[in-house]
C-alpha cells in the first residue's frame, strides 16, 4: 500500500513538473566553446541561472554547445546543423585551441549576424569585432586590443608626458589603436610628435627608427604582434633606443616578446585567459538580460519566429535585434572578471588590466599598477611606486619625456621699446654690463650674418629667465622682420608659417622673445608662456592744437544760460521797480513828501542796480528802499555771487587747463567706423592687429579699408603719422605710448580695447614651457616687471621740450582772452558812437523844444487876444446898454419939470464914449527881448488895428 503511495506521489510531481515546463517561457543558449571541459562549465552555469531564476518570470533556459571547429567554413556548418536547427536565440562564442587559427569565430559572427542572433565572444580580441557593418550581433566579455590606448592615456598623464612618438603595423590593429588614441589624446592635450607605421611581418626596422633621435619627444608608443616587436627591439636596442632618457610604452602583444629590453612598460589583461569565469559572466549577464527582456515585453509568452535553419533567407528576427539591445543595456556588478558592461559597439568597457614592467634580462615582467576598478563606473589608474618602477638604461629615474638642449635658439626682432637694435660696425662692442647682447641677422640679399647689439625689455627679462631656468641662449634677429602669419607658398592648398613663428614652427629655433600677442590662431601652432606684459590696443593720432575763438571767455556758460542770466537781470530790475512804486515806504512815495529830497527808484535807476549788483560794481544810488524790494535785492546779490563764481571756476577749467587733443574719441568714432578717403588710419600687416579686426565681425568694415593700407612695420606707420599722411596708428597700447611720451606731437585716443597679453613663443609641447611661465610669474611677484615697465616703457626723460610745461597749469595768453579785450574795444567804441547819438539827439530835441515853447507863447497870445476881444464886446455892450438908458434918462429929464437940477452939460457929460484902451486896459502884442536876440528864431506878430500908440487915448467911435 504504501508503494502504490509513493507511486502515485511521483507521478502527480511529474505531471506538475510537466505542467510547469509546458507554461515555462523557454531560453535557448547556445554554446561554441574549446574544450569539453568549457562545456561543463557552461552547463553548470546555466543549470545555477535556472536554479536563481525569478518564479514569477517562469523563465527557463535551455542550453546547447558543441567544439569549435578550427576550420572557418566546418564551424560555420557545425553551427548551422546544431545550434540553428534547434532554434536557439543566443550564442556564446569561444576561440579553438590555442595552436589553431584565432579568426576561426569570424564565420560563426558572420552566420549568427545575418539571422539576427545575438553572440558573446569571451575571449576574441580582435579590432575588426568591433565593425558592426560586418558584425552586428556580436558583442564580448573581453576588450579589444585597441582599447589599451585608453589606458596608454592613464599613464602619459600620470607621468606628466605630454608628447609620444606612435608606431604602430599598418594592419587593422595598429590603425585602430592610432585612431582611438589620436581621440583621446586631443581631449588630454598631448601631442603625437611623429607617427611611424610599418607593414607587418618586416624583418628590419632600422631605416624607419634611425630618424627617432632628431625628434623632441622621448616617449615611445608601439602597437606591434609579438614578431615585430622581437626585430624591432633588437633593431632599437643597436640604434640606442633603449637607453637611458627614453620611455617605451607597449602593447600587450609586444610585451610577450622574448627579447624585450629592460625598462619597458606594458599593459595585461586581468583574467584574459580564464575562459571559464567569462562563460560564467556571460550566464549570468545572459539571465539578466532576459529577466529585464520579459519584463519589458510582459505580453510575450514565448519566443517565436527563431531561426531553425541557415537554407532561409529570412533574416528579418525582430525579436533577436530586441534581445540584443537588452544584453548591450546590461551590466554586471560584481562578475568573476570584474564589471561587465558594453558600449554601443558591444565590446567590454571598464575592464582591468595590470600595469607591468621588465626589469631583469630573461626574466617575467613584475606588475607595477593597474589600470581600470572592478566596482567603479569610470576607470582608474594605480601605480604602487614610481620609484620601483625600472627605466631604459636601468634607471630608476623617470624620464623627462623629451630631449632637453641647455643651449636655445632665441629669435626676435626690432620692436621698440622691448627690443633696440644697434649694429655692431657702427657701435664697435655690445656692453654686457648695459645688458646688451649680441645678435645676428641674415642679409637676405647677399645671405651674410651680419652682427647687432640687441637690448630693451625683453633682452633685460630673457637674460633673468635664462639664470632662473638654468639655460644659455644664443639670439638672432628674424630675417624678414615680421611676427609671421599663415601664407600659401607656391600657390598650394596648404599654408605655411613665415617670419618668427614659422621658424618656431620648422624648428629653426626655441624660443621667441619678443612683444608676440597671444591669440587663438597662433596658439594653435605654437606654445605660450604665461604673458609677461598686459595690453590692449589704442590708437594713434597728432596733436590738434584747439584753436581758441574771440568768445573763449563765454565758454563756461551755455548759450541757453547766457540767456536766462541776461533775462533774469532784466527780470529783477522790473520787478525792483514795481515793489519800489506801489510800497508805502518805497522812494516813490517818499520823493512826494515835503520832508525829503530823494528821488524816486525809476525803472532805470533798478535797472542799474541790477546790472551793478551781477557785475560786482558800485552802487552809488537809486537803491530800492522799501523792505519788499531790499529782500529781493538780497536774494539777487546770493545769485550774482553763485554765478561770478561758478563762472570763475569754469573758466579756468577751460582756458586754464586748455591742452592739446585728439582729433578723434576711440575706436568708435564715426571716421572709423564709416571711412572716407580724407581721414585715414591703418595697422601693420600679418600682425596680430590685423588678425584681431580680421577676427571680429563688428570690425570688419574697418579691416577691409586698412587692409590695402597697412604698413610692412611700425616704425613706417608712425612715421606716417608724424608726416600728417596718415590720420591714424591702430597699434599695442606698449608701443604707442612709449611713441606719446617721446613726441610731443603725438598722442594717444580713446581708450584701450582688444585686450590681450604678450608671451614668449615655444614649439608645441616644449619642456621648458612650465619653467619659463614659472619663472614670469615669479619676476611679477617681485616687481621685476614693472621695473622693466618704468625703465623702458614709461621712460621719464623725454625729447618734447615742453613736456615740463606740459605737466604744469597752463597760463593764460592774448589769444585766450583776445574776445574780452576785444568786448572793452566794443564798448569803447559803442559809447563814443552814443555820445555822438545823444548830442545830435539833445541838439534836435532842443530845436523841438524852442518851436513848442514858440508855439506855445503864441497860442497864449492868442488865447489872450481872443479874450480880450471878448470883453471889449461886453464892455461896448455895456456901453450901448448904459447909453440907451441914458438916452431914456435925457429924455425923460426933458420932459421932467424945471428945477431938477440938471443940466445938458452934465448929461452931455454922461453920455461921453470910452476909449479901447480905457475900456480894455490893454496894450499891443510886443516880442519879449530874448527872442528877438537870434536872429535864425521865427517870430509871431498878431496886429490889432483896434490898439495903437497914436491913439491911446482916442475915443471909441
């Protein structure tokens, strides 16, 4: 009974198992692999990834493998019957045995590729794997050789090289290994002084290596199969190669050479030759990646359409590109070979490799570092003690990298004030003691060296450095006189470099000492130290002596204020005289009053107050005398003294400190930046001005009207200047105004712009680099420049004769205040002009004067005699009146009675006429005496025939 149990417990697990497989999402991995002992391992591999898959994915891998075959065409075949037909979605790949061909895996890549299924090599290191047009699927747990350039790198910086010498086969290897670190070394700043490349499999390396000495550079890069390093080494070892001073860098095949010199250094991969570690990693990458796969595609049950067979030719396997990506996106954290990622390529980055040295003839190669970390994302370099670490020669010294002259060639040329020429037939000996130093320069005509005395600024400072830096120097002048800029020869594509930097560049010399800017087109060619000497760039120009004009002493005032001073004046003196006129205590009402004798403030007498109050003169009278119009004059005298002042102030800031200026403002003066043919300015050509306007886009209109015009130096162009026939200099900022200081007729305009430095030249990635900006930096620190600046730039002795004068307030001339003198004149002549004016005036109004008087005298008389006449016809009225009562008296007398008393005598008596002159009591019209005295004077006389002197005492009939 209990059998049967068992029995039937047995049979229910394997129809659960049975279930299981049936819903499980199956894996197929297949191997080719070197031996049967790497099957086992790949079997238990995959037993183990089964073993720790996730039960919720149900994920179970099946495997495959079979022995490569060293034969290309049978491995491809054996692949196809063994591995295709049973639809398997990923190979791992190995190498045949050792003595069998390494290129054997390239069919199975080829074949794998074309269907889409993906490949891991794990011990392929070849560089043609990584083309992924002729390997698309196929990925490696292993680096490519090419791939020690990174590492190559690690060390040059570690060192401090920063310029190699490359050989390397000109087969796949050594031109993919170049081209990564040609990459790589941009990036670093270090510099492939010379590459040498040779067929693979030669016997003789002497006529490619004997050139090696010449060179600058002492590191020695080489990229070469074992067999080639074993000829080229014992060809370098005869030709001194391998001595002291020297540094070799190798690959990892070259360092398998049996004869390989001591002092090499050379690289090994960490667990290069474990192949069964990387069939475990790549397990174990392979689960991973799939885990994520069906994660990803979670309504995918299975895989399907996999390639059964090699005779289709549908190699469309979606699902195999996808597979693919998820295994490049992998990565392995702790793996038995370290961390395993890939690249876009596929092949393994971050890999591990020791750092190895030979230090014993026959002996094994000791590990000195190593190069990469098995958990860090980035690459690292170690080396345990550079002083165990053995050199060629046997040293246990590190190379400097570069072979290093104490002797130098020192080119420059004349350019004052930092380099002063003088030549020796004339001078007769260079005193040292005056720093002054022997150079030579070639005719370029007759090709003689012909002998000068240089000394300056610079010749002071490279004679500091050379002693600083320990090195000798010998100094020539550039044969073409020019800093050099980049020309086609020959009518070629190609631009070469001529005058200093071009002998920099063809290594006719080391160093250039002189005032060379520092731009970016130079730099890319040559080396600069750190700059000695900061400066921009100025212009330029001659004096222009401002012309003072008759109205200089209105110049501190605006027009606009002359006005409102004159308006105000006028102004105030109005409204002095309204104040004066309606105050009860103003002279107006007090010049009415019967107690004062003073005359009223008229509008005139306010007007002099005013003017006499602005101008600081006296005022005698016709003062304002009410309170309201002596406060306004108050306010009007603070006025008039802030006005006297701030005019005195500005005019001696105007005619005082009257100097010479530029006749333009900077460089963004309209003449510059919209030229025309009467104002002209240029620069020096192939300088670094003429690159700097070049260069900049705003300027551009500017470079092309001086293109055709710069001079072939300086000197020409300040020259020009002097002459008048150029209007304007564009140079460094050093120069030009050591030129203003030495010339009174020169000055500098504008301000300073293009800012930049001067330095001294070196050939690319020269050894004395540091030293020498080193050295600057320490001469600035101890003021040793600004000594040269005050002993050769800002020199204070000077050949302008007015340069004292110059700096002291200037006095005033005739010409300053001729416009005052000439105002004086002015009113001279205008009050001698009035005077006349003013008489001729007085005579016409006195003529006027006499007549209305005349007039008036006339009019009177007139007025009189109408007068009288009026009252002569009242009196003869009264008369007739006084007489017809008389006449009615008589007769009424006469027909009165007798004895009345009255006689005719007596009426008769009554009845008597009066006279006109008794009636009238007047007397004829007669001239007053005065007026009969001029004899020009016009006179009136008004004849009454009723007046005579005969007849005074007529009667009136």
């Amino acid at each position: 009974m209990e059998t049967h149990q068992n029995t039937y417990k047995v049979f229910l697990l394997s129809l659960l198992m049975l279930q299981s497989f049936a819903d499980s999402r199956i894996v197929r991995i297949g191997a080719i692999l070197s031996s049967a002992q790497n099957q086992l391992e790949f079997e238990e591999a995959v037993r183990k990834l089964n073993n720790n898959s996730q039960a919720p994915l149900n994920i179970r891998f099946e495997y495959t493998s079979i022995i490569m075959d060293p034969n290309r065409i049978r491995s491809a075949l054996k692949l196809c019957d063994e591995l295709v037909k049973k639809a398997v979605h990923i190979v791992i790949v190995s190498h045949p045995p050792p003595q069998d061909n390494d290129q054997a895996p390239i069919s199975v890549s080829y074949t794998c590729g074309f269907y889409n299924i993906p490949v891991i090599g794990i011990s392929t290191r070849d560089s043609s794997f990584s083309d992924k047009n002729v390997h698309p699927t196929f990925l490696r747990t292993v680096p490519p050789y090419f791939h020690q350039a990174d590492a190559w790198l690690k060390m040059l910086t570690n060192f401090g090289w920063k310029q190699v010498i490359f050989i390397h086969s000109m087969d796949e290897e050594g031109r993919m290994i170049l081209s990564r670190f040609k990459w790589l070394a941009e990036k670093e700043d270090i510099l492939i002084e010379k590459v040498y490349k040779y067929p693979s499999g030669i016997k003789k390396f002497t006529a490619t290596l004997k050139s090696i000495p010449s060179l600058q550079s002492r590191v020695i890069l080489l990229s070469s199969s074992e067999t080639d390093a074993e000829h080229l080494f014992r060809d370098a070892k005869n030709l001194n190669l391998t001595t002291a001073g020297y540094a070799w860098i190798v690959s990892e095949q070259a360092l398998n050479a049996p004869s390989i010199p001591v002092g090499m250094l050379g690289l090994r991969l960490s667990n290069s030759t474990n192949e069964d570690s990387h069939i475990q990693d790549s397990v174990r990458v392979i689960g991973q990646a799939m885990q994520k796969f069906f994660l990803a595609n979670s309504d995918l049950q299975n895989i399907t359409d996999t390639p059964t067979n090699c005779r289709s030719a549908n190699n469309n396997w979606k699902i195999g590109t996808q597979i693919l990506e998820s295994l490049k996106a992998e990565k392995l954290e702790m793996g038995l070979t370290g961390q395993v990622s890939f690249n876009e390529d596929g092949d393994r980055v971050n890999a591990v490799y020791s750092i190895r040295n030979t230090q014993h003839p026959q002996e094994d190669d000791k590990m000195v570092g190593y190069y990469g970390n098995k958990q860090a994302t980035e690459p690292a370099l170690q080396i345990k003690s550079e002083n165990k670490i053995v050199w060629p020669g046997n040293l246990m010294v590190k190379p400097k990298g570069v072979k290093i002259s104490t002797h130098l060639k020192v080119v420059t040329l004349k350019a004052t004030p930092f380099v002063h020429t003088e030549l020796m037939s004339e001078k007769g000996t260079c005193e040292e003691s005056k720093n002054e130093r022997v150079c030579w320069k070639v005719n370029s005509t007759t090709g003689e060296k012909v002998d000068y005395c240089c000394y300056g600024y610079c010749i002071d400072m490279l004679i500091d450095i050379s002693m600083k830096v320990n090195f000798t120097f010998e100094l020539h002048l550039s044969t073409d006189n020019s800093f050099g800029t980049l020309t086609r020869s020959n009518n070629s594509k190609m631009k070469t470099w001529n005058g200093m930097i071009g002998e920099l560049v063809s290594e006719q010399s080391d160093l250039i000492v002189a005032p060379l800017t520092i731009n970016p087109e130079r730099a890319e060619h040559i080396d600069f130290s750190k700059p000695f000497k900061y400066q921009g760039l100025i212009i330029l120009v001659k004096k222009t002596q401002k012309d003072s004009s008759l109205a200089s002493f209105l110049q501190p005032f605006q027009d606009t204020l002359w006005i409102l001073v004159g308006l105000s004046v006028h102004v105030v003196a109005l409204v002095l005289y309204l104040l004066d006129r309606f105050s009860p205590f103003g002279r107006f009402k007090l010049a009415k009053s019967d107690d004062t004798e003073e005359d009223a403030l008229n509008l005139s007498s306010a007007m002099w107050f005013a003017w006499g109050v602005l101008l600081n003169s006296g005022i005698g009278e016709g003062t304002p005398r009410s309170f309201s119009a002596r406060v306004l004059g108050m306010v009007w005298a603070g006025f008039a003294m802030i006005i006297v002042a701030s005019y005195t102030a500005n005019l001696a800031a105007f005619l005082v400190l009257d100097r010479p200026e530029a006749s333009i403002t900077g460089i963004d003066d309209a003449r510059l930046r919209n030229p025309n043919e009467n104002f002209k300015y240029a620069t020096v050509k192939n300088s670094a001005v003429e690159m700097y306007f070049k260069r900049q886009v705003e300027l551009s209109t500017m470079y092309r009207q001086m293109e055709t015009r710069n001079y072939r130096t300086a000197e020409d162009a300040i020259n020009e200047v002097k002459k008048g026939e150029l209007q304007a200099f564009i140079w460094d900022s050093s120069r030009l105004e050591y030129e203003a200081a030495k010339d009174c007729e020169l000055i500098t305009a504008g301000e300073l712009f293009g800012r930049s430095g001067l330095g001294i030249g070196l050939r690319k990635k020269s050894p004395w680099t540091h030293d020498i900006s080193m050295a600057i930096l320490k001469l600035h620190e101890r003021g040793r420049m600004e000594e040269l600046d005050n002993k050769w730039i800002l020199n204070e002795s000077t050949d302008c004769s007015e340069s004292e004068r110059d700096s002291a307030p200037a006095t005033l001339g005739l010409t300053n205040m001729a416009g005052v003198f000439m105002m004086v004149a002015g009113g001279i002549v205008a009050g001698v002009i009035l005077i006349f004016v003013e008489i001729a005036y007085k005579r016409h109004r006195g003529l006027k004067e006499k007549e209305l008087e005349l007039a008036r005298n006339a009019a009177d008389r007139w007025r009189g005699n109408i007068e009288k006449r009026r009252t002569l016809r009242q009196t003869l009225q009264r008369q007739r009146d006084e007489q017809l009562a008389s006449n009615a008296l008589g007769a009424k007398f006469l027909a009165a009675p007798e004895g009345n008393g009255t006689t005719l005598g007596e009426g008769h008596h009554q009845g008597h006429r009066l006279s006109y002159t008794e009636a009238t009591g007047s007397r004829l019209y007669a001239p007053p005496p005065g007026a009969m005295a001029h004899s020009n004077t016009r006179s009136v006389t008004i004849n009454n025939p009723a007046y005579s002197s005969e007849h005074h005492d007529d009667n009136l009939v």
